[in-house]
C-alpha cells in the first residue's frame, strides 16, 4: 500500500533533519538526496527514486522548499534526457547518465531538428555510420537550446537509408565537446541568441550509447517529445533566495544558467498578464473593440488552465502524456496571438517602438516580435492538429507517399 502525503512528508521531514547542510557543496547534497530515493521520489528505488505514486511528488517537493533545499538538476537534462533513458535506455545508460544529470553534474541539450527536417522530422538526413566500436557522425542540427554549454546531444540520424524514413532513425547520446562538433549561435528578430545550429564532421558516438534499438529511434523520439509537450513536466523546486548556504547559492547560480534561453519566453506566450493594466494605463479599457479582444484572451487562458487542471489530474494517477499536451501546445499558440493582437490594439503605433521612451520600455514591441515563435518551437500547429486528428480522433493519416518508401528514394530538399 502506498503512504499517505502526511506519512511521506513527516519521513522526508525527520531525513531532512538529520541530512540537510547548507554548507554542502550542491552535488554533495543532491547525491544525498539521490541516496535516499528523494531526487526523484517517483522513479525506481536503484535510480534516485523510491517508487511513489506520482501525486506524491508535489509533496516532497513542497518540503524541499519550505525548508530551502535545492533540489535536482533543472534543464534539458531532467525534462528530456533523463526520463527518456529510464524509459528507452540499456541498464548500462542508465548506470552512467541518470544520477550525474540528476546532480547536474552532467548538462544536455536535444539535437533534433534540420534545416530541411523540422515539421517533418523523420525526414532527417544527418547521417551516423558504423566503425568497429562507434557510430561516424556527419549532418547539421538546428533550434538547440543550450548545444554551446552541454556536455551530450540527445541525437537522432539516420542509419538505414533503405528502410522507410521513419524505420530508419537511431536516437543517439553524442558526446558535445569533441573536434568534429561546431556550435554557432542563432540571432532572432527579436534581438535574443537562445538557439544554436549545430555542425557535425565525423563526430564520434560510441556503439553502447544508442537509446532503444539500432534504426527504432523513432518511437524513443516520440517518447522524449511527449514529454517537451507534456503540461505537467518534471520541475526542480526552486531554491528561496532567503536561506543561506553555499548549495543555495550554486543551485541560484546553476539556475541562472538554465533560465538564460528562456528570458524572453514569457514575451513569447503573448504576456496576457499585461494586456488589462495597460489597457486601464492608456484610456483604451472602455474602448469596446479593445473589451472584446481582452474577454477573448481571458476566455481562451481560462479554458486552458482547465486543460492544464486535466493533465495534472492525469499526472497524479500515474497515466502516460496524452492528448492534453497538444492541446496545451494549441492552446498557447492561440493565447499568444490573442494577447498580441490585444497589445497592438491597446498600443497602436506606438507599440512598435523599442528603447526608453516605448511602451513598457520596449516589452510590447519585444512581444510582437516573438509571439511567431511559439506556433513553431515544439512542434508547428500544424503538426499538434495532425496529431489531435489522427492519434486521438482517429481521422485517416494525411496523405504521404514516401512514407513506406526506402528513404534514399525519397526526395528531399538537397535534391531540388
């Protein structure tokens, strides 16, 4: 029978008695923690974990931060790269992997997307050949967040130009920092580097570091975007700033090296949390085409929360990402564009403007910049729609006539 919350947070209690320091350094602290299955309740006993039903992991980490203790590693890391090798991943890569990204130890970043393969995934032409004890590496990457600093790629090539594009994809664990990778950083329109393309010259992946089967990267890739979709993804608890300790200042400090990708994201989302003071700030809040645009934008963030409510709902019985994550994905692109269209309303001109003397110091126009964005990153619209359709209506897959052909066969974007 499983404990109760009260029984898991009075024994995480008497622990954190007698384990917390605030004077261990942070990797100390988090391999105690990983000792005694606190990291990551959730997961098996041997990885971090002590195999408690997912509703309770709210209330660990609620304890961890009532009491000021960092918790695990935040990134790519424990939202991707671990989960998909508990999930996929040999004993082996589990031995080697899951604690030191847990402790931070170990940082990653996704190496997914192409320049000619990003909707279409499973079109990818980076390609990984086998020499004795490991896979020759060649292609470039693109949209990764974090490639410049990560010690792995989660990577996807393609290993069997025979096989139909989707049969042969092999998920790869490629080491970052060796001569034949090169990371240049992407500049955006709204003035931001977040992203990097990634170049690969005969890398080096040794053969043990395939992730599920030779040429069955496909349903391994699936998983790991599941979980980039899911609502209810997994989260470290954030240190307070309040207590002293040399692990709270390096989680602070690692935390600020994590979240330096993602400053303009709430910009991304729309900022629908602005669009009703400044409304009220400029004189347009009686204005009526500006009231219907707002009552919009709060009906579509209210239906949203309600889907967010439902996957953690979800979450907490223990059921594997479903369709909430594409309707959260929609959703958000939708919210975006609402609140944007709101801000241009309320703005007018004006919110073109950037520098002091514009709205916000720059923030709107920096909005309307980056809301494109979010209808792409993670999956277009268009593909969350395909999904949606196919998956979870059961509507006919949409017309594609290369998907049961060898994939040297198929044309691609090189070809034209």
């Amino acid at each position: 029978m499983a404990p109760t919350a009260t029984e898991v947070r009075e024994e995480l209690e008497a622990w954190l008695a007698d384990a917390w320091d605030p004077d261990l350094d942070l990797v100390t602290w988090r391999n105690r923690l990983a000792d005694a299955g606190w990291a990551c309740p959730t997961w098996p006993s041997d990885r971090c974990g002590r195999g408690l039903p997912v509703a309770l992991a709210d209330v660990v980490s609620e304890v961890l931060i009532r009491i000021g203790a960092p918790g695990v590693a935040t990134g790519v890391g424990m939202l991707l790269a671990a989960p998909t090798i508990l999930e996929h991943g040999s004993d082996d890569l589990q031995d080697r992997f899951i604690r030191p990204t847990v402790t931070g130890e170990v940082t990653w970043c996704q190496l997914f997307s192409e320049p000619a393969a990003g909707s279409d995934l499973a079109g990818l032409t980076t390609r990984a050949e086998r020499d004795g004890d490991e896979w020759v590496v060649s292609g470039q990457k693109v949209w990764n967040t974090s490639a410049h600093h990560a010690d792995h790629g989660l990577l996807l090539a393609r290993t069997d130009w025979d096989a139909p594009k989707h049969r042969g994809i092999t998920y790869l664990v490629v080491p970052m920092h060796q001569p034949g990778i090169e990371v240049r950083p992407l500049r955006q329109m709204n003035g931001h580097a977040s992203f990097n393309e990634v170049f690969l010259d005969e890398a080096r992946v040794p053969v043990a570091d395939v992730v599920g089967e030779v040429g069955g990267g496909w349903p391994v890739a699936l998983a790991t975007l599941a979980h980039e979709r899911r609502l209810a993804a997994l989260h470290a608890p954030l240190p307070r700033a309040d207590q002293p300790g040399r692990a709270l200042r390096e989680a602070i400090a690692e935390q600020a090296v994590a979240a330096a990708p993602y400053t303009w994201y709430p910009q991304r989302a729309g900022r629908p949390d602005l669009v009703v003071e400044r409304a009220v700030a400029t004189g347009r809040a009686d204005d009526p085409v500006v009231r219907q645009e707002i009552a919009q934008l709060l009906s579509l963030t209210r239906a949203s929360q309600w889907t967010a409510q439902r996957a953690l709902a979800a979450r907490a019985l223990g059921r594997p990402p479903g369709p909430e994550g594409s309707l959260g994905k929609l959703a958000a692109s939708n919210i975006a564009r609402a609140a944007a269209r709101a801000h241009t309303l309320i703005a007018g001109g004006a919110g073109m403007l950037t520098g002091a003397d514009s709205p916000l110091d720059g923030i709107i126009a920096e909005i309307l910049v980056s809301v494109p964005a979010v209808s792409i990153a993670g999956g277009t619209d268009e593909i969350q729609h395909n999904i949606l359709g196919e998956r979870i209506l059961g509507l006919p897959k949409e017309p594609d006539l290369s998907r049961d052909l060898p994939f040297r066969r198929v044309p691609v974007a090189d070809d034209a």
